[in-house]
C-alpha cells in the first residue's frame, strides 16, 4: 500500500487459489481493469503471485470498504466462471 491508502482506515487483504499460476494472472488481469467508482474513497491492489490472486483494499469507512470487496468478489467469480467454461 502507498502513503495515500495510510490515510484511509479501514484495510483488508484477502487470497484467492487457484489451480495454477495462468489461471491467477487470467484473473488478476481481468479485474485490474476495472477501476474503482470512488477512488477518492477507496483503493484496490489485486495481483497475482504464482498461483494465488492478493488483493488489498484500503478505504475511509467500512461501508465503502464492505462494498468494494463485495464487488471484488463478484467480478472475481465471474473471471473464474468464464475461465472454468473455456
């Protein structure tokens, strides 16, 4: 995280697994594009390290940081699902 995310209260990191390393940069690159709504509220680092997706949310309250991962893991489904289907 950077100087600015120090400033935003509220952090949570999480790990997702999955079968193998192209399958978490499958991921990690399909969700890096998608910026967050608010991003004077809440900031998002998701990358992929060998077969693992890290994500690291930072936000001003936990309501933003609640809806942030929410919608991390939504789209993370849907990457994964569309990965699955292929």
């Amino acid at each position: 995280m950077t100087e600015t995310t120090k400033a935003l209260g509220f952090k949570y990191s999480l790990s997702l697994e999955y079968p193998n390393q192209e399958y978490s940069q499958h991921v990690s690159n399909a969700l890096a594009v998608d910026e967050e709504l608010h991003a004077d509220r809440v900031h998002r680092v998701v990358r992929s390290e060998g077969n693992k997706l890290i994500a690291e949310f930072a936000a001003i309250d936990a309501r933003m940081l609640r809806v942030s991962v929410n919608s991390f893991f939504e789209m993370a489904v849907l990457a994964t699902r569309t990965l699955d289907e292929l």
